[in-house]
C-alpha cells in the first residue's frame, strides 16, 4: 500500500492536531449537507413515483445502488463494510 504524504509534516504536534480536527468538521457538514441534499432528492422522486403510480420503494434499484456504491468504495480504498452500512442507513432514511 502506498503510503501517504502527512499533509501536516513540519507544524507542531498540537498545531497537527488543532488543523486535522477542523478538517474533521469540515468534512463532517461536508457530508450532512450532501445528506441533506440526498434526502430532498428522494423526496421528489417519491413525489414523482405517486404522479406515475410506482411503488415507493423499488428493491432492484436499491441494491443496484447498493452493489454500485460498494464497487466505488473499493476502488477509493474505503472500507467496504462501512460504506454499505453508511448507503444502507441513507436509503433507509430516505
């Protein structure tokens, strides 16, 4: 595996860490904005699947969205256990 550059090599320990947990922040509205933005999505889908007459819920989408997004986790090196719990829980509030 290739190991990565630390982005904050030459600061000080405590200026390391004070600078990686504002980026932890950042990240993390990062991903509750893009949640926000998932959620107001899948409710105008529904809304459009109740003018079409569709079911709601469409399991064949669900887990080609699913296999989709564990292929794509893999290929950025993320956790693919993570990512399936993590779209699992947002199809689920969705």
């Amino acid at each position: 595996m290739k190991q990565e550059k630390n982005a904050n090599e030459g600061i000080s320990p405590e200026a390391s860490l004070a600078k990686s947990r504002e980026e932890i922040r950042e990240i993390t509205k990062s991903i509750l904005d893009l949640a926000n933005a998932r959620q107001k999505l899948s409710l105008q889908v529904s809304r459009d699947k109740v003018l079409l007459g569709e079911a709601i819920a469409n399991p064949e989408i669900e887990r080609e969205l699913l296999t989709e997004s564990i292929e794509y986790s893999k290929s950025i090196g993320l956790d693919e256990e993570f990512a399936r719990d993590l779209v699992l829980e947002l199809m689920r509030f969705s």
